[in-house]
C-alpha cells in the first residue's frame, strides 16, 4: 500500500488508468459516511465503475447538495458494480469506531458481486484486505470511483437514518441524521440515548455517568 496526498481537488479517472495500464481489470473505490455521529451506523461503499458509462457530475459526497447527491444515486447503482458495509452502533461500541470503519470497508468490499483486484480506498489507511490498494488522502476528491462510493455510502446511510427517525422521532435524526447539532443535544438532554446510539462517544458517556 502507498499514500498519496496531490493537491488535485477535481475527482478524475487518472489513478484508476494508471493501475489499468499496470494490467488490473476491475479497479473498486471504496469510502464511508458516518463516522462523527453520536448515533446510528457506518456506512462503507465499495463502486468498481464501467469506463465506458461513467455518470456525469460525481464528486466527493460533501461538495454536492442533498438534491444532487441523491440524483446520482440510482444511475451508479445501475452502471456500476455497488458493495455497501455496515457497521452498528453496538459493533462500534464494541471495537471502536476507526476499526468499525475498517470493518465497514471490507464489507462493501465483500459485497461486490466480481471482487476487484485492485482498490483505492479514501484516508490514510487501509482495511485489512489482501486485494492491493492505495490509500489516498481527500481520495473522495480525487478519484471518481472513490466520489461514487462516497455519493452511496452517504445516501445509503441517510436513507437508514430517516427509517429510525420514524422509530424513534423525539431526536429529529432525519434532520442531523445522527451528528452531534444543538436539537440532538437537546434530545439527548430530556430523553437520553436510545439503541442507536454510541455509547462509547463522549457526549453519550457523559450522559450516562
């Protein structure tokens, strides 16, 4: 594995070309949403993407708005092979949330119905996989197979935290979707956590002492 850290901010397919022409076939990208939350999953997604139909207007999921995001969704989903992991708030407690992302990464990875032989994964670090990879710091803004897997890793974990605003709609999780604002504070405040969310966060600890 290597990192790399380019001031190229404009997602572009030259880190998949470059191991295309070093003989890899099946190049996945591989992102995640959802580590900041005070409650609910990680979400990983792992996109291998057809060169020949890739969708226009990807991006790292944090420089689209919600509306674009969400347009996006459904055309990767159908022109690309698309592997999502998960990982709850009870995993996360358990091993913590950066080998709970890891955990989430090899998932997607082994959600992907053909395995890549070659993956380029967003940060400074990998998960623990034996298919080479590269690292690749603001991956998500650089490489557009690692914008598409950050375009369904976002989606999807909204997606699944609008279903427990609905089960459980005194914390508003539709509108900060798990992450640390001011209404969740509140919330958190009047009813305590429920069991989504991380107990092993500070604000949550500090509640339950």
């Amino acid at each position: 594995m290597s990192k790399v850290d380019s001031k190229n901010t404009s997602p572009d397919y030259v880190y998949e070309t470059k191991y295309l022409k070093q003989g890899f076939s099946l190049i996945a990208g591989v992102d995640e949403a959802g580590r900041g939350p005070w409650a609910g999953p990680v979400v990983a997604s792992a996109v291998i993407l057809d060169e020949t139909n890739i969708p226009s207007g990807l991006n790292d999921s944090k420089k689209l708005t919600k509306k674009k995001r969400e347009a996006l969704f459904e055309p990767i989903k159908a022109s690309c092979l698309v592997g999502v992991g998960i990982v709850d708030a009870a995993k996360i407690d358990e091993i913590n949330i950066l080998q709970a992302t890891m955990l989430a990464m090899e998932r997607a990875i082994n959600d992907l119905s053909d395995q890549p032989d070659f993956v380029l994964i967003d940060g400074n670090r990998s998960p623990n996989i034996k298919i080479p990879n590269e690292a690749i710091k603001k991956g998500d803004a650089k490489s557009l197979s690692i914008a598409a897997a950050s375009i369904i890793a976002k989606v999807t974990r909204d997606q699944i935290m609008q279903k427990y605003d609905a089960e459980f709609p005194q914390y508003c999780f539709a509108q900060h979707k798990g992450y640390g604002t001011a209404k969740h504070s509140l919330a958190l405040n009047q009813h305590g956590p429920c069991v989504i969310h991380r107990m092993s966060f500070a604000p949550i600890k500090k509640l339950l002492t």
